[in-house]
C-alpha cells in the first residue's frame, strides 16, 4: 500500500506537470471550450510567399502531433489524479496489482505495472 504521505508527493508531481504541460499547450493550441481537455491547434500564418506556406504546413504538423503527444500525458494525468480522489491511485488499470512506489515517484502518471507495460509494448 502507498502511504498517504507518497501519494501526496504523486499528487504534487502530477499537478505541476499538468500545469507545465498546459503551458506548453497554450504556446501553440487554444483551449476547446467545448470538450474539456481537449485542445486544438491553429493554423499558423507567415505569410503568402510560397516558402512561408511551406514552412506553416511543417509547422503545423509538428504542431498537431506534439498536440495529441502532450494531451494524452494530460489525460493519463487527469486520470491518476482522479484515483488518487476515490482512492484506487498506485493499482495496475490490467492486473489490478499494485505498481510499485519506485515506478510511480518516476511516472505518476503510470496506470500499468512494469510487466503489463512491457507485455503491452
Ligand atoms: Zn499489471
């Protein structure tokens, strides 16, 4: 069992990525004011020169796939934190065994135990 005081450190861990991660969100994707955790991302504009339309389709790919990259470590954030409120954080989401501390002072946002995860891979 994780004591109260490492699933408070968890929980501090996973608040302040989440806010990093929204941070780096809000530099390039606007916040869906209809679905809740959702973001999306605009279409940049340089310019009309043909190099600078080049230059936004790149950017804006690099954009969407850091977009989806970075909101589903929000998701799988929102979901630990989430546990931690109704008292089921540290338990494998497969196996229901517990994911050792060591894992989780790492990755708070962990929902596998290291043999699913590697099964998973
Ligand atoms: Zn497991």
């Amino acid at each position: 069992m994780l004591t109260e005081e490492q699933i408070g450190i968890a929980k501090k861990k996973l608040l302040e990525e989440k806010s990093k991660i929204e941070a780096q969100l809000g530099k390039f994707a606007q916040k869906d004011s209809v679905v809740e955790g959702n973001y999306k991302t605009p279409f940049p504009d340089f310019g009309n020169e043909t190099d600078d339309n080049a230059q936004e389709v790149t950017e804006y790919e690099q954009n969407i796939s850091r977009e989806h990259d970075l909101e589903s470590e929000l998701l799988l954030i929102g979901r630990a934190l989430e546990k931690i409120d109704n008292g089921t954080y540290g338990q494998c989401e497969n196996c229901d065994q517990e994911i050792p501390w060591e894992r989780l002072e790492i990755r708070p946002q962990a929902k596998l135990c290291i043999d699913c995860k590697e099964k998973s891979e």
